[in-house]
C-alpha cells in the first residue's frame, strides 16, 4: 500500500505531500483496504517508509486528524478513525471544483450587464432596504421568475413561484416540507450539494438502480412497495455530475409511476436554460406532482444567488413558503432588482445564449483531445464525465487539482459503491479556451504517464 503511496509522492514538491497523504487514506478506507480502528505507522516509521521528511508526515498526520480521519491515543499510536469518511470529505470541499458558467462574455455585453446593474441599483428605492423583506413582498422578482422560466412550466400563476438564494437553497426547503411524507428516491448519482443536506438532517433516502440515461422506472416501482417513498429526486437536463439528458420515454416513465404511488417529483432543472433538446419538462408532464426549479447559475451568475421554486399548487406553494421564511431572516431586494432588469432587458437571455456558444466550443475542444469513447459529454454542457474503471478516482483527481485540472471524484456524489469509478471534470472555470486546452493536455499528460497507458496522445 505505502510503496504505491511512495512512487505517486515522488511526483510531487514537498508542499503538496501531506495533502496527497490525506487524499490516499481517505481512498484506501473508500475502497476498504483500511478499516476504522486499523493502526498506522508512526510518523518516524512512516518518514522512513517513504522516504520523505519527518516534518511533512507529521503535517500530514495532523491534517488527517484535523478531517476527522485518523485519531491519536497518547501511548498507542495513530489509528483510521471511526468518524464517517464522508464528514472528511466535507470539510475539504472545494466550491471551486465545481461547475460555474463561464466568463468568456464579450467587452461589449460585460458593459452592458454593468451598465443595466448600475442604472436599476440608481432607480431603486432605498427606504425599502430599512425594513426587512419576506419572501413574498417582492412581486415583481416572481413575475420575472415566470419569465425566466418560459415554456418549461404550465398555466404559469404569481401564486405558484417562489424565489430563493439559489436551487441548492430551494432544495433545502423542499427537503424540511417532504421529508415527513416518506424516504428521498435518488439516482445513483446526484449533485453532491445534496449529500450535505441529507447528512445535516438525517433525511431518508432510497437510491435508485439507474441506466446510462437515468433512473430506471421499474426499479422506482418496486422501491415504492418496499419503503414508504414521499418524493423522487431528478435532474433531468445534462445530469450533474453525469452529463446524462431523459428521453421523453423515460420521463413519461417515470412519471407514471410517480403518479402511480403518489411522489413529489423534485425537478431539478439546473442546466435547463442551456439544453437544445426540448423536451418536455416533468412540471409539464404531471404539473400536479411536480416541484421545478431553474435558476441563474449555470446559464448566467452564480454569484447573484438567484433561482425559483413552481410548485404544484398555491396551497402547497404557500407551504414551502413558510419553510423558506424559517430559514432566512430576509429576501435580497438589491439582488432582486438587478435580476428583475437583468431578465425583463432580455441580456440575461442573450448571456445564457453566448455562454451555450462558448460552452460547445469548449466541448469540441474536449473530443478534438480525447477522441476515444471512456467518458459522456453532452454538447450544451461545461463537465466531462469520464470512466477511470477500476482505477482510484481520488488519487487521480488529487494529482489532477495539483496541476491546475477541476477534476472530482465520482463518490462524491453517491452514498452507494460502485464497480467502476468517474472523474467529473469541469470545462469551465478557466479564463481562456487556451488555459482550457493548458489544463486538458496536463490531464491527458497525468493519465497517460500514471494509469491509463492506452490513452491516445
């Protein structure tokens, strides 16, 4: 175990050992080649196998213990700990490994985004920020909710929409209302923010066995009958973190069953301003059952912190409504007011649409480097999600963040094991398609050199 943890430390500047030593026992406990209470070597004896200084182990032996990783017994030594590997994990989450839009915007629209910021900020009336805001003072911000949000919903209603702080903020809220109805159905893989939650609030949950496309229906089915599920969790438009996109088949598919047993469908449409395809959303399919989210931070801002809730109806909208207004004290009205001018103007829509251009530029970048077939990428989205087989996705992503690469390993965004591992690797994030192309060939360079030989250079 350690002679592997020595050659891959050999490739790295000192600074970045004791990082890499937590990176590679967090992996070998995922992978079950160390179970908790398990003792390691001191940092003397663990120096000495790796042949590395005193100082850098005994770093690294401290930021293990500071993840919650290993514990230390006075007099016994150093040993796995048995807090949970996934608190771990947590507390070194990194939001810039994450997906954002990208920024590559022309001079003449950035202009233009300020200009139309500066120009709503100077027209709005102040007095309204002396007093704090509920979530449904601010009609205008919900009518440009319904705007934003278009076709993708039926017999749009003020009463219906809400907005929140981003989707992962919308999802929280829909978690403390649902959770009380039955267990969270899952896909095997889903946005990782969510683990978070269930974790804080011991939500229950059921994965789902799922296909290269998604969920599959039958399997919902007969977890339905065996547990008492309240709601079924999708991110049907180029899946985070699988890039996957539902048919209309599988969406009808699903949905009948989800009217079959009585399910909230949460639909998580992230990426829903960006995909090409059209098809029909679940809101539209089973309006009845359907919770819709779509926010700003995949085609536009992240930074704006700006996304709506559609619910199924006024009465179990006004629901949410109070658990939303549990959770925070106050609405953002200056945010609100840039938003409302920002979408009503139509460059929030004209960003969106030149993101999707820069984005499938990028995305042909990617298959021009990588021209085998080992990962899904879908042409209106900025991940890459790529199979490593029976590879450590861990210690790949690590070497890969060292190099300037935003590469996540695929068990963040399960609770469940998995036969074959997957890095998703974010297209966006880097200033220029250059410094894209930088990072994809340093990527390629690190799978070529230390696992997947038959890489094609």
């Amino acid at each position: 175990m350690f002679t592997l943890l020595k050659s891959h430390l050999a490739l790295l500047r000192p600074s970045e050992q004791p990082d890499y030593i937590l990176r590679f026992l967090i992996s070998q406990v995922e992978q079950g080649h160390l179970a908790a209470g398990h003792k390691l070597p001191s940092v003397r004896e663990l120096s000495s196998q790796l042949q590395i200084n005193y100082a850098t182990v005994q770093k690294a032996y401290h930021q293990c213990k500071l993840a919650g990783v290993i514990t230390s017994r006075p007099g016994k030594g150093s040993f796995i700990s048995r807090r949970g590997v996934v608190e771990a994990l947590q507390s070194r989450h990194d939001l810039t490994s994450m997906n954002s839009p990208l920024s590559e915007h022309s001079e003449e629209l950035s202009l233009e985004l300020k200009q139309q910021a500066l120009s709503s900020i100077y027209d709005y009336d102040f007095r309204a920020i002396f007093r704090y805001q509920s979530t449904l003072d601010n009609h205008d911000i919900r009518q440009t909710g319904l705007a934003w949000l278009g076709k993708k919903i039926l017999h749009p209603s003020v009463n219906r929409i809400l907005p929140c702080a981003g989707i992962h903020e919308g999802l929280l809220a829909l978690f403390v209302l649902l959770q009380k109805k039955g267990a969270i159905a899952l896909p095997h893989y889903f946005y990782s923010g969510l683990k978070s939650i269930i974790q804080l609030m011991a939500t229950p949950y059921v994965t789902i066995p799922c296909d290269e496309e998604g969920p599959l229906p039958d399997a919902l089915a007969r977890l339905c009958k065996e547990n008492q599920v309240g709601a079924l969790y999708i991110n049907p438009n180029i899946n985070n973190p699988t890039t996957a996109t539902l048919s209309i088949n599988r969406r009808l598919a699903l949905a009948e069953v989800a009217k079959c047993h009585n399910l909230h469908i949460i639909e998580d449409d992230a990426y829903g301003a960006l995909a090409s395809e059209g098809i029909a959303t679940f809101s539209q399919i089973l309006p009845s059952h359907t919770w819709y989210l779509q926010g700003l931070s995949k085609s536009f801002a992240p930074g704006m912190r700006m996304a709506w809730v559609y619910g199924p109806s006024e009465a179990e909208t006004h629901q949410l409504c109070q658990v939303m207004g549990a959770l925070k004290v106050s609405d953002n009205p200056l945010t609100y007011q840039i938003v409302n001018k920002w979408v009503t103007s139509g460059i929030a829509q004209r960003t969106a649409e030149e993101t999707l251009k820069t984005t499938r530029v990028r995305v042909k970048l990617f298959r021009r480097l990588f021209p085998d077939d080992r990962y899904q990428i879908s042409d209106d989205g900025f991940h890459v999600w790529f199979s490593l087989g029976k590879k450590n996705a861990y210690e790949i992503a690590f070497l890969l963040q060292q190099a300037g690469v935003s590469a996540t390993p695929s068990n963040e965004f399960s609770f469940e094991k998995a036969d074959e591992s997957f890095l998703r690797i974010s297209l966006s994030g880097y200033d220029s398609l250059s410094s894209l192309e930088v990072a994809l060939k340093k990527f390629r360079d690190v799978l070529n050199t230390l696992y997947l030989k038959q890489t094609q250079v």
